[in-house]
C-alpha cells in the first residue's frame, strides 16, 4: 500500500510511467483536520457552504492576482498549457478555473474506447459490488446516486474515480458520445476529498455533487457524477442536455481539489489492466483528459 504523506503522495504518471511524488497543498493542515480531536471540531465549520463561499470570494477578487505565480511555482504547474498568459488572469480563482490552450490535450481517436474526463489521478474498480470503496471511505451506490432503484443498474459494474488535485486543469469532459440528461443535484456537506482524508474514513463521497446520466451506443449508460469538496462548493454545469460529443467540456469546479465518478453498467466497460493493477496496490495513476482508460465490452 502506497503511503501517505503531509507533503507528498506516490503516483505513477502515465505518460511516462514513472512514479512521482505529488505535491499536497496544504497537507499539515488537513492532517490536522483528520487526525486530531480540534481539527474535527474545526471540520465541523468547514463542512457547511458558507465558508467555501467566504473563501471563493477572496480568491476572485483582483488583489489575489499577486498569488499567482507562487501558486504556479509550488505545484509544478506547467503555464505553457493555459490558454492565456498568466498576467491575464484577472485573480487567482480565474486561473483555476482556466481553459487550455488548443491542442493541449490531444483526445482519443479509437471509438470502442472510453476517454478520462478530465486531468487527475484515478482509482480503478473492476467490479462495484454495491458500493464504492476508495481507502477507508466507503459509500452505496444508492447513497452516491441518492437513487435506490438508479444504484441497481450499476451494480457488478465498473467504476473510476478521478481526484482533481489544486495543480490541476479543472474543467470536466464528456468521456463519448451520447444523449447527456439534465445534471440532478444532491444536496450534501464539503468534506476534503484528499486522500488524507479518505484514510481517515472521511464521508467525502456523500459531499454535494451532481449527477448526469450520459446515454452511449458503445459503453450502455454512463453517471458521471460531479463531486464538490471542501472549500469547493461550487460545481458550474455548461453543457446543454442533449447530443453531445467526446472531449466537449461539460463544466468545471471553483477552487480546490475534487473528484468526478464514472460508474458503467455491468458486463459493458473493460477498465485498462495497468490502472486496475496500481489500483489495486494502493497507487493512483496520473492521466490526462482526453486518453483512454477502457475499452467497450460490445
């Protein structure tokens, strides 16, 4: 099992398929939060929307610009992606929530596979037996979904769980094409989604989300489910229900870490052998919106 630290979490990159360390942001902080008796007592406060909004409104106002640069440096983040100069965001929270430049993230072309819908690190489960494990956080499909009879659908199906980092590009992506739903809404608290978090048990998956389900020739029915976070409690849905296509953006977060779900139903998603294997042994992997992660059944 990989460990965890204040500092740096182990992941397999990919593209290079090498291991890395991650850099936390924040990390002391949110191992004071899930590993002592105040910090749970501060979680309390923290759970509830009013203080996501409180920090999301300094992080959009001009004078957060400055942090800009600093933010960059300490997360490795690679500018030459962004879609505009770094001078040209007009705050820190603008940035976050930027677009890339064209060609940044080439998409797959095979249509028998299925694309990662956005920049994480993804945990693989081959066969969702009813519930969700990530770490020590567990949840039903029925609580994840907020949908009893909607859960059945998706048990013994594939699942993979993509956790959006601070350094990351935070926009979302359709994974195929298809018939998207409206995005359904479900109400819920702003746990930290880190793995910190998670070790400690954290009832991360059961925070504020929204649900879409995504109609496929290929792959059956897809939810994707749009997961907030603590200190992100704002998910911005800017699709239109209806026919969409592969890699057209669905939406994005406001600042913070966060996750997005696919569940698939049973005997329709063949998840790629190497993610389910570090999955497996506790490691994340390091993907990019756009490549593909499985592969149809059909």
């Amino acid at each position: 099992m990989a460990r965890v630290s204040a500092r740096t979490i182990p992941l397999r990159d990919r593209a290079s398929g090498q291991l890395v360390e991650e850099r936390v942001f924040g990390g002391d902080t949110l191992e004071r939060l899930y590993g002592t008796a105040h910090g749970r007592l501060v979680r309390r406060l923290l759970r509830k929307r009013a203080p996501s909004h409180i920090y999301g409104w300094f992080k959009r106002r001009p004078a957060s610009r400055r942090e800009i640069p600093e933010f960059v440096a300490s997360l490795g983040i690679d500018a030459s992606e962004a879609e505009r100069p770094l001078a040209a965001y007009a705050s820190l929270a603008d940035f976050f929530e930027r677009r890339l430049r064209a060609g940044a993230r080439p998409l797959e072309t095979d249509p028998v596979r299925l694309s990662s819908p956005c920049d994480a690190r993804v945990t693989a489960l081959a066969d969702c037996a009813g519930e969700l494990e990530v770490k020590s956080s567990r949840v039903t499909l029925g609580e994840l979904l907020d949908h009893a009879l909607l859960a059945r659908r998706f048990e013994r199906g594939a699942a993979l769980v993509f956790r959006l980092a601070p350094a990351d590009y935070h926009r979302f992506h359709f994974p195929a094409d298809g018939l998207a739903g409206p995005a359904r809404r479900v109400a819920g608290p702003l746990e930290s989604v880190h793995p910190i978090a998670l070790a400690a048990a954290a009832a991360s998956f059961r925070n504020q989300r929204e649900i879409t389900l995504l109609e496929t020739d290929r792959f059956g029915t897809l939810a994707m489910i749009e997961v907030g976070a603590m200190l992100v409690g704002t998910i911005v849905q800017t699709f239109a229900p209806g026919p969409v296509r592969r890699g057209e953006e669905k939406g994005r977060f406001r600042f913070g870490g966060s996750t997005v779900v696919l569940l698939a139903e049973p005997g329709r998603l063949e998840v790629d052998p190497d993610l389910l294997a570090d999955s497996h042994r506790g490691v994340e992997v390091l993907v990019r919106m756009g490549t593909g992660v499985a592969r149809t059944t059909r």
